[in-house]
C-alpha cells in the first residue's frame, strides 16, 4: 500500500471520527442528555486491521464485529488490549465456542436456543458471558431477533440460564426515509428497555440500548440510544470482495 494513501485514509478516518462526536454531542445536549452516557462502537466488518488500529488509537470507544471467519482471521492482527469488543452479527449455534471467551459481549442473541448454547459454553469455561438480546422492532421478515412481544416471555427463559448475564437490547430498525418513523422504532425500543428494567429479573440489567447506525445514530441518540454501531460512518463504504 502506497504510504500516501494510507496516510490520506488515516486522515479521513480521523476527520469521520471527530464529526461523529461532534454529532453525537448536539444530539445528547439538545434531548436533555450527557453525551459521555453514549458510546461510540466502530464496526469493522470487510475492514483492513491497519485501519481498525488506526480507530483504536484514535480512541474509539469499542470495536465491533459480524462475521466470526473474518474475526478469527483478523483477530491476532489487532490492538485489542484496551479495548472493549463485542460480536454483533448473526450466529450460528455451531459457532459459539469460537466467539465465547473472545469477546467482551455479544449483541445478537436472537433466540433462546442461542443462548442456551452461550451458557452451556460459558458454564465449561468458567465465565459469565455479557449478552444483548436483538430485536427485530420493525417486525421484518428478512431480519433476525426477538418480535417485541416475545421479549418478556423469551427472557424469563434465558434469566434462569447460568453464565449467562443479559445487560440490554439491540435493534437494528427497518430502512426508512421517514424520520418520523425511524424515531418511533427507537422509542418502542426505549420502552421496552425501560419495562424489562422495572422487572428485576435474575441475571438481568438494563445498561445498555445498542442502536444506531451510520445513518440514523444521531435520531437513536435523541431517543435514549447508549451505543451506536457505525461503519461506513468512519471507514467509507465497505468493499465486500
Ligand atoms: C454493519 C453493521 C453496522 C454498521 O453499519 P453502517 O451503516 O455501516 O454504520 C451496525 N450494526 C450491525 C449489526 C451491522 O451488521
């Protein structure tokens, strides 16, 4: 790679970065919010390491990723020390021991069967695993998650799981050019987190509502988002090969 590319991308990454907060910090302050309780997650999939570590330094928040193939290829190439990292796509039942123990949470549990098998792992390698339960707000057909009224139901299931510590939500909302909507997605979801809370289930607390994407974080911030998930944000458009 020709140095002056590397250092242009490097740049960019940087001027993306700052924009993000400067966004994120109008959005907290004008809905009565600290942007300090907002985290910013830079979500690396198709992303060279050499650009995530750039991320890193730059002081990103946390890492995530979507595809464990990629994740174990990339995985020893990566600054991951001080930095949190959650898995955030969709896993297979097979896949779990390669994700258990490797990251810090897992956003995508989608269904019970998942995080029964998250426990069985966990329980044989003497830890608690953080989890997020998805939920598919939008009630898509082409997308993975928890329909919303299933999610009590659901939970009281996984609660009485071992290993297994269930610390919020994430939603990834239908495509929409209506911000109207868009916003409605992501308040049903902060009312979700806020009845679940109210509660007090076993193995289960409320700290973190992961929503928002490069898009639309900035309506996800005004609606009480604690994460926001951004890719092609920072890195430009992803380049599947
Ligand atoms: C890819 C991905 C993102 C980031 O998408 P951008 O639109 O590039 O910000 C966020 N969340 C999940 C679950 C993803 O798979």
């Amino acid at each position: 790679m020709e140095k002056s590319y590397l250092e242009a991308t490097f740049q960019k990454i940087e001027d993306n970065i700052k924009i993000i907060r400067f966004n994120v910090e109008k959005a907290a302050k004008e809905s009565g919010r600290n942007a300090k309780d907002v985290k910013i997650m830079a979500v690396t999939k198709t992303v060279e390491p050499v650009y995530i570590n750039k991320a890193i330094e730059l002081g990103i928040d946390l890492i995530g990723e979507s595809k464990v193939q990629e994740f174990i290829g990339k995985k020893d190439e990566l600054r991951l020390d001080n930095i949190e990292k959650h898995f955030i796509g969709h896993l297979q039942t097979n896949k779990v021991k390669n994700i258990v123990g490797s990251v810090d949470l897992i956003q995508s549990v989608d269904r019970v069967k998942l995080a029964r098998e998250i426990s069985k792992h966990s329980i044989r390698n003497n830890i608690s695993t953080k989890v997020l339960l998805e939920v598919n707000i939008g009630k898509e057909e082409s997308k993975f998650g928890f329909m919303p009224e299933e999610v009590h139901e659901s939970l009281a299931q996984i609660s009485e799981f071992q290993g297994i510590e269930v610390c919020g939500l994430m939603t990834v909302p239908p495509i929409s050019s209506n911000i109207d909507e868009t916003r409605s997605f992501f308040s049903n979801m902060r009312q979700l987190f806020i009845d679940i809370e109210a509660k007090k289930l076993d193995n289960v607390n409320m700290n973190v509502l992961s929503m928002g994407m490069s898009g639309d974080y900035v309506h996800a911030v005004s609606e009480g988002s604690t994460l926001i998930r951004v890719g092609s944000a920072i890195f430009g458009n992803r380049n599947y090969r």
